[in-house]
C-alpha cells in the first residue's frame, strides 16, 4: 500500500522523479525517473536494485496496485524486458528512517478513523 508520494520537479517544472514509500512486506520505497525509464526498489532488507525500461504507465500501474510486491513478482521481476542490476545497500539508520515514516503514516491514519 502506498503511503507517501513525493514529485521533485526538475527546473522547467517537470516531473525529475517521484520517491514513494510503501506498507508492503517486502517493498520499502521506490524512486522512478520517468525521463530515465529508470526505477530504484528499495527491499525491506535494503538491497537496491533498478530496472530500465520501465515506462511511467507501468510504474503508475505499480504504484497503485493492491499489492506492490505481487505486482513486482508477476509483471517486473524476472521480465527481460527490464534489465535490472543492483545498486546498493541502505543502511540500517535508513531503514529505520523509512519505517519510522509508516509507522507515523499508520497512526495518522488510525487517528483519523477513530
């Protein structure tokens, strides 16, 4: 589920990239640069890989999924047509930060329901 969405737009106010966190158990955040095709997956974990190719319809249909992760397993994953290599590891502190982020989300929203 889809938590936070951020657009950085670029100096002709376009899109540069969106940086996306998520509730999932295995997908901690996202950034996709349309311009680039190019999408960054950050795991639970803090393995991150990118995938080319990966069009804004795609990435829209990613994002808005029921779930990020089955999206991931059955359309991108594994997909030829998205060379995929990995990147880097985040460190535990950003990990931390990220999760820090949906637990405040979660109880925003529990708030809001009560």
């Amino acid at each position: 589920m889809l938590v936070l969405r951020k657009e950085i737009l670029d100096e002709n106010q376009k899109i540069g990239y969106i940086e996306s966190i998520f509730d999932s158990d295995n997908i901690l955040k996202t950034t996709y640069f349309p311009n680039m095709k190019r999408l960054y997956i950050a795991f639970k974990r803090g393995e991150t890989y990118s995938y080319g190719n990966i069009t804004q319809e795609i990435y829209d249909e990613f994002e808005k999924s029921e779930s990020q992760g089955k999206f991931f397993h059955q359309k991108i994953r594994n997909n030829k047509e998205f060379p995929y290599r990995k990147e880097f590891t985040l460190y535990p502190n950003e990990i931390n930060e990220v999760n820090e982020v949906i637990n405040n989300m979660k109880e925003k929203n529990e708030n809001i329901d009560e």
